[in-house]
C-alpha cells in the first residue's frame, strides 16, 4: 500500500464527531491523542506524572499475558480503503506489531460482530505503516489492537463516506464530507489540502482551507468534487475565510453528470458551465444562486480559481428527496 491511500477522507478525523472510546490502557499516552489531526511532535524534556510525554497513544508495559486494544468510534460511517499505522517518535516504546478489526453498532464499545481488516502485520518504530483495505462494507467502529504493548502516535482511516438519504426532504450540502462529498483531483495543494474544503463549518484558520502555490506560468488553478449523490446544484457558496493577501481574483463552476469518478477528468469535453467566471473578495462568503445555469442533475463539479490562491470552503446545494 503506497501513499496513494490518502486521496481518501479522513474517517478518524475529530471534525466528523470520531472519538477514542475505550481503551484497555492508556498509562504513558492518552488514547485520544491517536486520532489527533495534528501531525505527532517529540519534545525532549517533557515529562508528566507517569513518566516521559509522548505524542500519541501508549500503554505500559504488559507484564501478564494478552495485549493492548483500543476503539475509534467513526463519527460517520464509511467503506475503509486502508489506513496509516504511524509510530513516529516511538523508537524503543513502539508496538511491534498490530492488527486492525471493524465492526458495525450503534454503541461506543461493542463487544461483538467484529471483522478483521488487517491481519497480525509487524511494525517498525518511528515510520508509518501503510495498510490496504479490501472490503465494500460500510464499518462504524474501528478496533486497533497492538502486540503486546507499547505506543502509536497517529490512526489515520482513510475511505469514503456513503450517506443515507433517507427521510430527507430538502435542500442538502452535496459536496460535505458528512453527506459523501470528496475531492478526487486538484491542480495543487501545495499549502493546505483539498479535504479541507468540504469539511464541516467555517475554516479555523488560513491553514484550514485549500490554497495552492503561486502561479508564475500560464492557467488557473482547479480541483473536482464528487457530489455525495446526483442532483441539481440549485445554490452554490465559495468561502474564502481568512485568505486576504491570497484569495483568488475570479472563481467559476462547471459541472456534469458522469458514470464514474475515472471518467471526471480535468479534459472530459462534458463540462458544463454552472457558475460564469464570478469576481471574490477577502475573508467572506460568497452566495450564488440565481447566477447558475439550470444543467439538470451532476455528479460532479470543478471549481476553477483564477489564476491561484486560497478557498476555505466550497458548498453545493442540491435537493433531495429520500
């Protein structure tokens, strides 16, 4: 499994409500740094009341027989496509070897009904470990168990989001990560990734929004969204939150109904104008409804920026009838 697993959304991310809900020990490292989005830090003279602080999840050492587990309640459930196993920092404390399970249940510590993902693997201390996933079910827990003891700086549980529409009646944000909204391409993302634009509520700062390099040739810069459904994007809005010296000059939408996510590439001649070419201003929201042309349900949409900056969040409103 190569890198490549991270064009995936972050299941275990905190902002989708995930949470650390049991663990057998967690002496030496909280088990709800595990799931931290920030990346682990080492900080040489710091100690607590149990001995030396790590950034991550870490457990005594086991002097009985058995070993360590703990359970990441998904705050929306999802197919899983791999994970990243990382240690770093964890060098002579790191857990030598782990297996992964998933489970579906509507309780914060089940008991049973648990399947395996990953089978007993070894690891190695301060490197990350990326682990591929071969299922199509829809998993609501995650359970990482490691052998016998020792630390894991970060869980990260990479897949897609597959919403239940039904009961739903109205207009919904098709391009949120809760709904099944997920980039799937982009031009650059050289200073924040693309997965910030559709995550839940306003952008927390600069660096929690999408902004590229700047651009010193020709062109624009863009990125693709899968809808978490087909509908007719009936309201669109572009927030540019904290980007001031780096919002981009003009945005514009096109859109189209395609059988796949392969075939939404950047040079397909299906696009269709949504939104015309549409001036931004810093640090704002931006509404356009009665500005976008009626194109009938899409599945995807390009937001093109011109030529190159920073988007906090993109929303794509469409209606749906579950």
């Amino acid at each position: 499994m190569s890198h490549e697993v991270r064009k995936w959304v972050q299941l275990e991310h905190p902002r989708l409500g995930s949470r650390v809900t049991f663990a057998t020990d967690d002496f030496f490292g909280a088990k709800e740094r595990l799931i931290d989005p920030a990346e682990p830090v080492f900080i040489e003279d710091k100690y607590d009341d149990h001995g030396k602080w790590m950034d991550g999840w870490e457990s005594r050492r086991k002097r009985e027989p058995g070993h360590d587990w703990c359970i990441v309640r998904l705050g929306v459930p999802g197919i899983i496509h791999g994970f990243d196993v990382d240690t770093s920092h964890f060098t002579g404390n790191y857990a030598p070897k782990i297996s992964i399970e998933g489970c579906v249940s509507d309780t914060d510590e089940p008991d049973d009904g648990w399947i395996e993902l990953v089978p007993k693997t070894p690891t190695s201390g301060n490197a990350h470990h990326y682990l591929d996933v071969r299922s199509d079910m829809i998993f609501t827990h995650v359970r990482l168990h490691i052998y016998p003891d020792g630390g894991v700086a970060r869980l990260r549980v990479f897949g897609e989001v597959r919403a239940d529409f039904t009961g739903i009646d109205g207009y919904v944000d098709l391009a949120a990560v809760e709904h099944g909204g997920r980039p799937i391409a982009c031009s650059d993302e050289h200073y924040g990734s693309v997965h910030n634009l559709t995550a839940p509520g306003r952008g927390l700062n600069m660096g929690d929004g999408w902004e590229t390099a700047r651009r010193r040739g020709p062109g624009n810069d863009w990125v693709i969204i899968a809808l978490g459904r087909p509908a007719t994007i009936e309201r669109a809005e572009i927030d540019t939150a904290h980007f001031k010296g780096n919002y981009p000059d003009r945005v514009s939408l096109e859109a189209a109904l395609f059988e796949s996510d392969e075939d939404a590439s950047n040079d397909s001649p299906k696009w269709q104008t949504l939104l015309p070419e549409a001036r931004l201003k810093m640090d704002q929201q931006h509404y356009f409804d009665d500005v976008l042309n009626d194109i009938g349900d899409v599945s995807h949409v390009r937001m093109s920026i011109y030529p190159d900056g920073g988007v906090s969040r993109i929303r794509l409103f469409g209606q749906v009838h579950g």
